[in-house]
C-alpha cells in the first residue's frame, strides 16, 4: 500500500482544530505553549486528548510532572496565539504577554481569556514527533464565556 501525500495532507487538514495555551510547571518553572492538537476524549471523567511535539520543552515537562493546564482564548486572541510559539528569551518568558495566576494543581491559567481547565494525564502514546497525552480535568476556571479561537480563523495550519 503506497500512501497518497498530497491527498493525506489535504484531508488531514480538514480536521477542525481549536487554538490553545497549554500551560506547564516544573517547580518554580513555568511554561507556555500554543497547541492545537487538542480535543475530548471521556464524559465521565471528563478527558482530554492532546499531542505534543516529541522535541519541545513543554513535551518533558508533561512527562515528568504528568500535568498541564488549558486556556481556552477568545476570538480576538490571536495575536497571543503567535506569542505562544514563537522562540522566547527564556523559558517562561511568552507569560509576560500573558498574566497568569495558578489553578489547584499549580498550573498557569491566563488572567485573561475565557477560561482554563488542568488536567492530570492518565496515559499516553509516544510514537513518531508528537506524543499524545490522554489526561483527566481535574480544574476548570470560566472567567467569561464567548466565542472562542479557531485555527481556520487564523490562516495558520498545523498538520496534514
Ligand atoms: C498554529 C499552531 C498550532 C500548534 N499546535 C501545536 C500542538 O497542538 N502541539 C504541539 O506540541 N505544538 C504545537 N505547535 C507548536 C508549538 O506551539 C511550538 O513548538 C512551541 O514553540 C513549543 O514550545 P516549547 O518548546 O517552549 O514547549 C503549534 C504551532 C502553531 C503555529
């Protein structure tokens, strides 16, 4: 069997894909960064299913602490989109765009935003560049319910 690339990567780029800051902490450090691999997975518990680059900072954090944050961005939050996976000085350093406070767990969850869930991890598959993290919501945080971010909104793609 001989896999199509061009056809694969026009389909896969029909999934619909929202846009979130994914937010880590690993004792006093904390970081950030703009996933959209991210969908349900469970009603009960309620479950999250996100895959995360194999070779990003965020990726060993997860790994080892077995937790991250959500914030789920409005429509208008695009510009803070970009921040979140552009290079940064240091790590940690996109939060100075975005003022966090931290949830139950200790995770980032942005000031400002429609909300922010963390979550505990309960499995994952690690195979090729992104491993995917299955993880339970433990916290959620609405600070004002509208319209959220979407990839197509934007221009931008990640996948195919
Ligand atoms: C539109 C868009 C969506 C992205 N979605 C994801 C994603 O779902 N998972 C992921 O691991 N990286 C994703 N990225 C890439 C990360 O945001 C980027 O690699 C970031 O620099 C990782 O930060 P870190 O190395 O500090 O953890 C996306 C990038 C863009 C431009």
């Amino acid at each position: 069997m001989s896999l199509d690339l061009d056809a694969k990567k026009t389909l896969l780029r029909k999934i619909p894909h929202g846009l979130f800051i994914c937010g880590v902490r690993e004792g006093d450090e904390v970081n950030g960064f703009t996933a959209s691999w991210v969908t349900q997975g469970s009603f009960e518990p309620p479950m999250v299913v996100m895959g995360v680059r194999a070779d990003s900072t965020s990726h060993g954090i997860i790994e080892r602490t077995g937790c991250f944050s959500l914030n789920v961005l409005r429509a208008d939050q695009k510009d803070l989109a970009a921040v979140f996976f552009k290079p940064q000085k240091a790590m940690g350093g996109r939060f100075e765009a975005a003022p966090f406070q931290e949830g139950e767990l200790g995770l980032p969850l942005l000031d400002d935003a429609i909300g922010g869930v963390e979550c505990s991890v309960i499995g994952k598959v690690k195979h090729g560049d992104h491993t995917v993290f299955v993880a339970e919501v433990k916290s959620a945080r609405l600070l004002a319910d509208g319209e959220a971010l979407n990839l197509a909104s934007t221009g931008w793609n990640y996948g195919g």
